[in-house]
C-alpha cells in the first residue's frame, strides 16, 4: 500500500465530537433553506418530496457508512483520493484530486461564500450582486467578468478562513465546532417552530390530507411529467441533484483522517453520527415547511427561499431578517469546513507528485498552508466570472454553472469509491479493518444500483448539465501525464 505522505508532520488533535461538526458542518450550507422548493416543482406532491428527502437521506448514510470501512483502513490524509488511488491507480486518484481541485471543493467555496454575501444584503443593503465596484465587461455573448459588493465579500470571507486555517488545526477546529454547533441548533429552532408554533389547518389538510396527488409541477421533459410511473421515477432522480448537493460534502472528514487522534474509531462513527443527524434534521425541516405553507407557497416561494417563507408564516415580517442571520451562520461554518478539509487532499496528491511541490508541505502550525492559499486563489477566481443570458439581461455565475456539470461526475466518483469496498475486499483481504460496512454486501450494492440508475436517467434528461462534467474530468488526463513527467 503506497504511503509516500508523510503522517508524522501533523498534529492529530480532532477527536469525535470535532470529527463529527467537520462531518455536519460541511453539509449545512444554504442548500437546505431553498431547494425544497425545486424539488416540490418536479414532484408535484407532497409525499413525493418527503420521499425524495428519504432517497437522499438513504443514499447519504449508505455511502458514509461504505466509505467507514475504507477511511479505517487506510487512514491517511488525503482520504477519498488515497481510497482510489489504491483501489484502482494513481490515475483515478489524481482525477478525483483533479476534479475536486478545479470544480467541486473550489466551486463550492465559491457558491457558499456568495450566497454568504447575497444574505449579508438583506441585512445591509449596500451589499448586492448588482452594486458593482467594476461593472460586468463582456468576454462573449454568454459571459462576463464583474467585482460586486457581494462577491467582495466572498472573496474576503474566503480570504479570512483561509487565513485562519494556516494559523494551525486548533484555530480551524474551533471555529467549526462554534459554529456547526449554532447552525445545528438554528436548524432545531426552524423545525420547532414550524412544526408546534407555525402548524396551521389549511397545510396540514392541503398537504397531509392529500399527500401524494400530484398538482403544480414542471415538465421533467417533453412529455415526461409526475403524472405517470416513469415520468414520476424520472422526477425524483432529477430531483436529488438539489438535495443531494444539499447533503454533499460529508465525505470531507477522510481529507483530514491524518490529524484524527483516532482515525480509525472516529472517522467511521463521525461519518454516521454526522450524516444521521443532518440528514434527519433535514427531512423534519421539510416537514416543518408542509405543516406551515401548502405546496403551491413552497412550490413559489420567493426566489425559492422556502425557509424565508416559513418564518413569515411564523412571525410575519421578521422572516427575511432572521432567515439571513442563520444562513450567514450556516455558510461561515460550512465555508470553514470546506476550506479546513479541501487543502488536505492536494497534501496528498503533492507528496504523491501530482500536485504542486509546495501544496505537499507544512507550515510552523503544521498545516498544508500552500495548499489552503492554492485553494483560497482559485475559489476566489471563480467568484469572478458571470454568465450572461441576453434574452432577459440577467448575470448568473460561473461556478453555479459548473456545479451543475460536477453533480454527476461527483456521483460517478461515489459509485467508484463504492466499488473500491468490493474491490479492495477481493485483492487486498488480509488488510486490518478495524470497521467493516454495515450490511456488506447488500448495503453498499444498493448504493451502487441506486446512483447509478439516477446518473443514467441525469445522462437522459439533463444532458447540458451532464456530459460536461465528465469532460472536466478527461480533461485531467493531459495534466496527469504531465504532472508525472514533471515528476519523472
């Protein structure tokens, strides 16, 4: 088993309860407060959203508890790409490190510390996406650059939590468990507040009395709606690209596995406490939403900000100003875990000589700190760029643009990672496995089945927002053979 990292250099001070906030608070973002009412457009009913939650949820906790038995193998910085690279080759490890360095860690960076701005601007008005310091220049018809007040900001909140982390683990750790600890208990507060104070006759018979007819919802395709078997199977895959983007990020735990105090304990119990809370905690916010709204308020809430509209419901007016306070608490703590976590896995790929030299060593506080800046420059690029649609003379941003492209090739890499259990099981069996997965090998099998049936349907009916992820991940190939070159 390669093992070119060199472990002794940091400081293994994350115990349980610090593992499990890396695993919670990197889930939490802003996903949670808005995409409920994305989902309840392509379902059309009630139940079929709640049950949506359940398949993410199902779908979550499986994969962590797969993923358990490999981090107790092999608990070395860097985790999911070390799973591959010894499961199947170098090759597809550095195109997951690839992958996660380009697009999915970055990208999330980016979308997180956006959306922290968007929020702060309810709160202080001056900060908007449209109040420019430099106004959009195009590049092409479909694209531009700008510097926002809002992606100011994003910049400088991924600058300070970048600085913090290379101060050391303990400055890191603190401010995770801090903050995943508020964020958590804000997510409490909401699904009380819906379910025991804002509990209202008309949801409850609307939405609970009629759970599953489906009324109100979007054409997945041509032809294709939740009105029909098929049609419905197609939404709720369609579906988890919303919810499971919600849930992702738990798998960031692994990237720190060398600064575990007990890796091969902790990380297994971390990634099931931590997916278990947080998935449990998110199937109740959806429910607190139904007993408050009916379908048709959550289907078209404003800017689809469901959670902002449930809070009105509670306490008309104040739902603005206190949904944005605990996004702004959700998205700093979500920020830190991924900023904490991503600089870990380019450690590894540096010590394996196939990231850049410097991302492979550690700083006085004995933290990858060229890795974090490395991280912290290129999520902050990708704040910059927008997309522009002339049609209505509406900017987007880029990286929303590329995350929808990653969500499949990000699954593609679960169902590998997966596989590496069997695999790793069949070639290596005299390896120790201080855990071993639950319910092997039905429970990762339905894993594997169950992704693999929504990237194919994803494949089929999202095609614009699938193939280029796979592309980005070819596109890592020339750089591999260039990388071990330059090594050479």
């Amino acid at each position: 088993m390669q093992t070119t990292q060199v472990e002794t250099g940091f400081r293994r001070e994350l115990g349980l309860f610090d593992s499990t906030m890396v695993v919670a608070g990197s889930m939490i973002g802003s996903g949670i407060y808005i995409v409920s009412a994305a989902m309840a457009r392509e379902l059309g009913s009630p139940g079929w959203l709640l049950v949506a939650w359940v398949i993410t949820g199902v779908l979550t906790i499986t994969a962590a508890l797969s993923y358990g038995e490999l981090a107790a193998m092999m608990p070395y910085a860097g985790g999911q790409y070390v799973y591959l690279r010894e499961a199947y080759s170098p090759l597809w490890g550095f195109l997951y490190g690839w992958t996660l360095f380009t697009v999915i860690q970055t990208g999330t960076i980016a979308a997180v510390g956006v959306a922290f701005g968007r929020f702060l601007g309810i709160l202080v008005p001056s900060v908007a996406e449209d109040n420019y310091l430099v106004a959009p220049i195009h590049l092409s018809t479909g694209y531009a650059v700008s510097l926002s007040t809002a992606q100011l900001v994003a910049i400088v909140l991924i600058a300070l939590l970048t600085w913090t982390n290379t101060r050391g683990l303990k400055y890191g750790k603190v401010i995770q468990n801090v903050f995943t600890t508020t964020k958590t208990g804000t997510l409490i507060a909401l699904v009380a507040a819906g379910i025991f104070i804002g509990r209202n006759a008309a949801a409850l018979s609307a939405n609970f009395g009629d759970l599953w007819t489906p009324r109100g919802f979007e054409p997945i395709a041509p032809g294709v709606t939740a009105l029909s078997a098929f049609g419905l199977l197609v939404a709720l895959c369609v579906a988890q690209t919303g919810s499971l983007f919600s849930a992702d990020a738990w798998n960031n735990i692994t990237f720190t596995a060398g600064e575990v105090k007990n890796p091969r304990r902790d990380i297994p119990l971390s990634l099931a406490f931590g997916t278990i809370l947080v998935i449990s905690l998110y199937l109740l916010a959806n429910v607190a939403y139904l007993m408050t709204l009916p379908l048709d308020a959550i289907q078209h809430a404003p800017a689809d900000r469901v959670a902002t509209a449930t809070v009105n419901a509670i306490v008309p007016g104040l739902g603005a100003a206190v949904m944005a306070i605990a996004i702004l608490i959700s998205t700093f703590g979500c920020n830190n875990g991924l900023i904490l976590a991503g600089a870990r896995a380019y450690y590894a790929m540096a010590c394996d000589g196939l990231f850049f030299r410097r991302a492979g060593t550690l700083n006085e506080a004995r933290v990858p700190a060229w890795g974090l800046v490395l991280q912290s420059v290129w999520a902050s690029v990708l704040v910059i760029p927008r997309t522009f649609d002339a049609s209505t003379g509406q900017y987007g941003n880029l990286y929303g643009n590329l995350l929808d492209y990653i969500i499949s090739a990000a699954l593609l890499f679960y169902i590998l990672t997966i596989a590496a259990v069997f695999r790793l099981r069949k070639t290596r069996p005299d390896v120790p496995r201080p855990y071993r997965t639950f319910g092997y090998p039905i429970v990762p099998a339905l894993y594997i089945v169950a992704a693999a049936v929504i990237l194919v349907v994803l494949l089929v009916y999202r095609p614009a927002t699938t193939w280029p992820g796979f592309v980005i991940v070819l596109l890592g190939i020339p750089f591999y053979a260039f990388m071990r070159r330059s090594r050479s």
